[in-house]
C-alpha cells in the first residue's frame, strides 16, 4: 500500500507541477532516487544477459510506468476481474 501511495503522490505532484513549481526538487529527487535504484538493478541484468542498449529506455520509461502502476492498481481495486474460468467466489 506504501508503494501505492508513492506513486499516487508521484503522479500527483508532475501533473501539479506547473501550478506549483516549487515542488520541482522534490519531484525531482523523488524521481532521481526512484530511477536510480532501479538502474542499480538493471544495469547488471542488461549487462548479464548482454541487453546494455536496453538502458537507454530507463528514464523515458518512468514516466509511462508511474501512470501505469497507478491506472493498474486502481483498475485492480475498483473493478472486479476473473482471471481464469473458474470463479472461487460464491
């Protein structure tokens, strides 16, 4: 739920960021830290399985994957979803 909450806020405060410009180092930051450990993780993955080009995506990619946790989970939450034929719900 915390991850969840990050991104909420995350999500909220780009698109609040031109009404309220202070918060741009925090945006930021949040955003350096977040891309950054992520980078942390699949810099030596890419560079295992030979994939380094792959890297290049990293940054314009965190800004489709915020939308996207945030769309998912609330999606995911709010509405009901059968993932197999059989519904164990009665």
């Amino acid at each position: 739920m915390l991850i969840f909450l990050f991104y909420i806020l995350l999500l909220g405060s780009l698109l609040a960021l031109p009404l309220v410009p202070q918060w741009a180092p925090v945006v930021l930051t949040a955003l350096i830290i977040k891309a950054g450990s992520e980078a942390f993780v699949l810099a030596p993955a890419c560079r295992h399985f030979g994939r380094r080009r792959l890297l290049i995506w990293l940054l314009p990619a965190q800004l489709f994957q915020i939308a996207y946790i945030v769309t998912c989970a609330a999606a995911g939450t709010l509405k009901r979803y059968t993932w197999t034929e059989t519904d164990p719900t009665p």
